[in-house]
C-alpha cells in the first residue's frame, strides 16, 4: 500500500492566484523557523491540518493547547498559506508529500509555491539563490533581485516540487540558502526569512522576534524528532 497524506481544512480560504510556503525541515530547522517568523509577523491563521497514518502519532502542547506536529496556516489578505512542520519528513514518504502539496495548490488556484534547501557554508558570506520550475517563476527570482541557479542538484520534497512542478506548468521557487549547519541557526532563518519576504508581496519578518522563534521551534522540532524516533524504534521491535 502507498501512504496517504490529507489535507484536513478546517475553515473555507481564497488564495486563487496567491502563495503557498513550503514550510517543512531540510537540512536544519531553518525552513520550518523563517515560516514559522512569517506566520508569527503577519496575519496568519489556522486553516487545516496535515495528516498521514505514516506519521508519529505526536501531539504538539503550546500555551497549554494541543497541536497538530504539521498544520496550515494562511493569511487571508495577503493569499499567502503555509504548510508548516515539526516532522523532519522521511525520505519514503517525501514524494507523496510534495505531490500532495502540489495537488492543493493546484485546487486552490495557487499561483507561486516557496520552497528552500540549505546549503552548508562555513562562511559568513552566502549569496542566496534561486531555482525556478518554468520560466515564469525564474522571472520572478529576478524580480526579487536573486540570482537564477544554471545547474546543481535539488533532493527531497524541493527537487520534487520542482519536477512535478515544470510538467504541469505550477510556478515553483525553490531558494537555496548558505546555513552553519549550528541550532538554531538565527542568521540562516533571517536571510531566508527575507528573500521569501521578496518573492511573496506584503509578506514581512520580524528579524528582532526571530531569534526568540528560532530557540523556540528547534527545541519543539527536536522534541517530535526523538519522540517519533522513540515511536519507531517500539514499533518494529
């Protein structure tokens, strides 16, 4: 049997010609921190959840109120929705994952997917790039004052996004970010947070809450990771 990922809505949304963020972990936490600052800055609300049989079955307490480890969150003025997760996704269940996202893009007439992958870099410097699925969406990295990635590799839900993506004509934006590979890494989420923030119009980060957000969520992200290790580990003993 193939996994199945839903998309659980909890209220009606408009994003018809809007944005859809990629808000899952890749290399680090940075992904799920720049999303989560996003939400946080501007006017976001809980519209649905994520759900799968094959995900650990975790709760996530915040201010006392359980969560979902993987929810969707959209800001009806700005048409901007966020898949945003505590899970670090498998890698067996990654193309279903990024199909499925593509599949409610494509229902709700979503304009612009944004996605990012780090790259590790000791370095301070990291110039951050930009990869696009068709033409239109390279145009709009140049609109944001990025460079357009010539050739390189893309893994994971990013590379899927991109591929799915360029066949059935659904503008992807997939930016590459130079990370420490430290957690939390404050100034890798800060520079994702911005260059999103380019390609996304009205969308904003609070740099100054975003370190206080980054301690938070990676230590929330940790805690998923080693209880849905510990689910694993008991379940096939």
């Amino acid at each position: 049997m193939f996994p199945k990922i839903k998309v659980r809505e909890l209220t009606k949304v408009d994003l018809d010609g809007g944005y859809l963020i990629d808000g899952f972990p890749s290399m680090g936490f940075s992904s799920a921190i720049a999303s989560e600052s996003m939400i946080h800055t501007s006017q976001f609300e809980l519209a649905g959840v994520i759900d799968s049989e094959s995900f650990p079955p975790i709760s996530i307490v915040k201010n006392g109120k359980p969560n979902f480890p993987t929810r969707v969150f959209v800001n009806k003025d700005l048409k901007v929705a966020v898949f945003l997760s505590y899970l670090t996704i498998d890698q067996p269940l990654q193309r279903i994952t990024a199909k499925t996202m593509l599949r409610w893009a494509k229902k709700h007439k979503i304009g612009l997917i944004v996605s990012s992958i780090a790259i590790k870099s000791l370095s301070d410097e990291g110039e951050i790039i930009g990869i696009g699925s068709t033409s239109a969406a390279r145009t709009k990295i140049k609109e944001a004052g990025l460079r357009v990635l010539e050739n390189g590799t893309v893994p994971g839900i990013p590379g899927m996004l991109l591929n799915e993506g360029s066949i059935s004509n659904q503008d992807v934006v997939v930016v590459i970010f130079h990370s420490e590979g430290t957690d939390p890494d404050f100034k890798s989420s800060a520079d994702l947070c911005m260059a999103m923030s380019k390609l996304i119009p009205g969308a904003s980060c609070d740099i100054l809450a975003l370190q206080k957000e980054a301690e938070k969520a990676e230590r929330l992200i940790k805690e998923a990771q080693i209880e849905s290790k510990h689910l694993k580990d008991t379940m096939y003993q």
